[in-house]
C-alpha cells in the first residue's frame, strides 16, 4: 500500500483526445463570452395556479425552511456513509444553480464518466482517468475545475456512497495501456480533492477458475463500496477490506470452490453478491450459475448469514443491504421480484413485479455496481417502486410501497395524468420523487412523499432546455439530491457523428430560487 502526495493537476483526463488538451484551449477562449448570466436567471419565473390533475401544481410560492442536507440520525459518525434529510426551501421556484458543458466535441472524441458525488459546496465527477472538482454556482467547461484528481489509468469502478466527512472511493486501471487490470483503490475527499490514500488489490481470471489471471486473461469485474469505516473491494477471486482512515487492510476473503465474490452492497451494513458455477448444469442451462448474497461484519470478514437464491435466477442485485432487499431476476428480461431479508438472512416477502406492472432498475454498464439500483428506493419498512407508464397520450404513472414484513402495498402515489414520478431517494422517513412533464408547459419536479400520510410536498419546480431534456433518464444519466439541489449527469458522452463540433451538457444542477 501506497500514500501518495497530490499529483500533477496538469494532467488531462486522457486517451482518446482529452477536452483538456486542445479542446481545452477553445473552452479557454469561449468561455468568457458563454451565456454566464442566464445562470443566474430562473428556469421557472411565473406563479401559476394549477388546472386539473388533482391541484398538485402550485407553480412558485410555497413557505418553508432553507433547503440543505443534514445528517439523518444523530447516532451517525464521521466514518459512517452519508444519509442526508432535505428540508423544504422557502420557496418552490426552481433556477440553474449549475452547469458542466463542453462547446467543441469532435467526431471520434469519447469519454466515460463514471460516478457524480455532490457537497454542498462541490460536483465532483469522474472523467476517464480523472476524477475533477467543480464549485457548485457556476457555469463551468474544461478549465474551470476547483480541483483535480488524475488516476494512473482509466476509472474502472465507483460507488455512489460518500461519508459523512465527504469522502469517497474509485476503482483504476494501473496504467491506461489496452489490457490493464483494474486493480488499484483511491479514497478521496470530495471538497478539496485530497487522495487519502490508495492501494492495490489481486486481480481474477474471469469465470470458475481460481488462483490469479496470468498475462493475457480476462479479469473479472471488481467493484467498491462503503460501509461503516470501512472501503470494500470484491474482485473476483475475494474481497478486500480497507480502513477509511489509514487505507490499511483490515481482512481479506478469498472465494471457495465454485463461487466468486462479484460486487457488494454498502451503506448501513454490507452485503456480498457472490456467483457460483455448476459445471454438471446442462450448456446453456439457467441453472449453470447460482447466486449468493452473504452478510458480513465490515470489521472483521466474518460471515453472519447465506442466502441462496434458488436454481433459474438470471441474476441478482442488492438495492439495499440494511435493511436486506434483493432485487433477482427470473424471466429473460428485468427485475422480476423483490426478496425482503430478516436479521438472518431468510425470506420476509416476495414483492412480484407481476410481469412488468411494476418497474425496478439497476445499473448493467461496464461497472460492476450491484446496489446502484436508481428505481428502486428502500425505507421506512418498505421497498418504492415505479409502475409501467400508461402508454395514454396524457402519460401517467404511480409510485407504490411495499411492506418489507409481509409483501402488501401500502400508499399509492399517482404521477397524474401528462407526467411520470420516479423514485430517487429516501430523505429520513419520506420518499423523494422526481416529477417528469413532457407538455413544455407544465413543470417538473422534486417532490417529497410521504408513505404514512400520502401526502406530496413540493420542493423545486423546474423546467429543463431543449438539449438536457433526455438527462432525466436514469438508463443513462445519474440523479442525486443533495443538500437542496438535484444533479443530473450524463454517463458517458460521445461526439458528434457529422463533421461539425457540438455543444453537450455534462452536468446540470438545479435549486430553489431561495437558495443562497
């Protein structure tokens, strides 16, 4: 294990053409004649009394405490991973409070983005092999960074979990030559950019085999998560588990006979997605693998309990490791039930999503993320999802709860006739939902839910430009909320297919007038 100082802040995001070589000095030169001050002007301006669709529109107004993020229990430590409550604002009408764009992609360019983490202060966001920093308020380009974190290779894992104290952790390759492993860990600090520390971990021929992959071979995918003082790493042939503080390795696992350790679940406990090979399965057989989600002390390595998923699974994501939800995969396409887990690791409720009635998602790109599941939102005893749109000319869509304790429905949120709610995250004991419109004439939204009472509280309308109006969908964007704001990020960004530049949002960041 490496400590390493701060790096070269002059290097650029990387192969293909970095936005940070000769873009970056177009940006330079555009940038002080971009439309800066439309930054500051509302994207929702004019109250409204609502028409219809139950009276949920109140366009602008609305009284309430400044928005802000702040610890959600008081028992939670600087070391443990962040659970924030948003607060109402003062006022509902939203304004740009921040963008990310590039003005000058090529044909050819290409960049990934893997992972977007936000403070109250800063957007970070991961860029190829760079990890950058930008002051949350402004109208920024390549250039413009607060800070930045160059990687020795490109990103190859991320997790949407931040501590309390703002700090995170990134998965990358050893260098960015074709055919490097991905087998190093960052941890670092959101508001400054600081590397904590970071370090190297084994690395696995993909498939059934054991031992480690020798030059040449397929590596199975590894990923990163957090959970109380802890960073964890699954690659494969095991899991590694790191100090926050120190980057000093606290256990290793290493994986028995025919199963491998292939993701996990952090936040309030931890949860390691394993999948094991059955070579006397018929070819092609369903039953050729089998998964496994274990718990485990964070501390110590030891495994509490085993769950095993029965024979035909397609596949298994943990959306929530405290409390235990899986999210299993029977058919051919899409989640299809949702297992609730008691303290020992047996079935609660069957949640069936009743043959796509009810949606839930979760990340399947390059990035072994196996509780990134940005549909499906766990809390206050229950499991959130999204119905199946309408399909109707006015569109609609509800939210509905589950119960982890017995599998029935509780509260039913209806988007309305014209829009579609999506889950995003819980905020204490309420649900937080975006609102989507698609008339150009009715808003959307962040609104509150509350699974007790039923009832939805406005936080921030918005409308959203002609070219961001696709960043809403979680497929290929990220969404978060945070202290007051909501992010939309895209996942990756390609340039254009024609032979003329183009002009892309990367990021766009919205926030109540009232805000300050």
């Amino acid at each position: 294990m490496t400590t390493s100082q701060k790096k070269d802040p002059s290097v650029s995001f990387g192969p293909p053409p970095s936005m940070y070589t000769q873009s970056a000095l177009t940006a330079e030169t555009h940038q002080k004649r971009r439309r800066r001050k439309w930054l500051l002007v509302p994207l929702v301006v004019v109250l409204v009394a609502a028409v219809g669709t139950g009276g949920w529109l109140l366009w602008g107004g609305g009284a309430g405490a400044k928005a802000s993020g702040r610890p959600a229990a008081t028992g939670q430590g600087r070391l443990d991973v962040r659970e924030t409550v948003e607060k109402q604002p003062a006022n509902t009408t939203g304004k740009m409070a921040f963008r990310f764009s590039v003005d000058d992609l090529s044909p050819g360019e290409h960049y990934e983005m893997p992972g977007m983490w936000a403070t109250d202060k800063i957007l970070a966001k991961g860029i190829n092999k760079t990890v950058i920093g930008l002051t949350i308020g402004t109208d920024a380009s390549p250039g413009d960074e607060k800070w930045k974190l160059p990687l020795d290779g490109p990103i190859c894992g991320y997790t949407r979990h931040v501590t309390n104290e703002n700090r995170t952790a990134v998965l990358f390759r050893a260098n960015d030559r074709d055919g490097a492993y991905c087998n190093h860990v960052a941890f670092f600090d959101l508001d400054d950019g600081h590397e904590i520390w970071e370090t190297d971990f084994p690395y696995s021929k993909a498939g059934d085999a054991e031992g480690l992959a020798t030059s040449g071979a397929t590596q199975d995918t590894p990923s990163v998560t957090l959970t109380h003082g802890t960073v964890v790493v699954t690659w494969g042939g095991g899991t590694d588990a790191y100090g926050m503080d120190t980057g000093d390795r606290l256990w290793r696992t290493t994986s028995t006979g025919s199963c491998q350790d292939m993701g996990a679940s952090g936040g309030g406990a931890l949860l390691v997605r394993q999948e094991c090979w059955h070579h006397d399965a018929p070819l092609g057989s369903t039953d050729a693998i089998t998964y496994k989600a274990r718990k485990v002390n964070p501390e110590s390595g030891r495994v509490l309990w085993t769950y095993s998923a029965a024979k035909g699974i397609h596949d298994l994501d943990i959306p929530s490791a405290e409390p235990p939800v899986l999210a299993v995969q029977a058919g051919e396409i899409g989640i299809s039930e949702m297992l609730s887990l008691d303290a020992k690791g047996k079935i609660r409720a069957v949640i069936r999503l009743q043959n796509g009635t009810y949606v839930g998602e979760c990340s399947y790109d390059d990035y072994l993320t196996a509780d990134d599941c940005p549909t499906i939102t766990v809390g206050d005893g229950q499991v959130f999802l999204r119905s199946k749109e309408s399909g109707e000319k006015a569109n609609s869509n509800w939210i509905i709860g589950f119960d982890l304790a017995t599998g029935n429905t509780t509260k039913k949120f209806d988007s309305g006739p014209g829009s579609l709610l999506y889950p995003v995250r819980m905020s204490g004991d309420e649900l937080l939902a975006l609102r989507e419109t698609d008339d150009h004439i009715t808003p959307s939204a962040l609104v509150g839910l509350d699974p007790r009472t039923g009832r939805e509280t406005p936080y921030t309308y918005f409308d959203l430009p002609q070219e961001a109006e696709l960043m809403t969908m979680t497929e290929y964007n990220d969404i978060l909320v945070q202290d007051g704001r909501v992010f939309l990020g895209v996942k990756k960004v390609d340039g254009p297919a024609e032979g003329r530049p183009r002009w892309v949002y990367l990021v766009l960041g919205i926030e109540s007038i009232a805000a300050k």
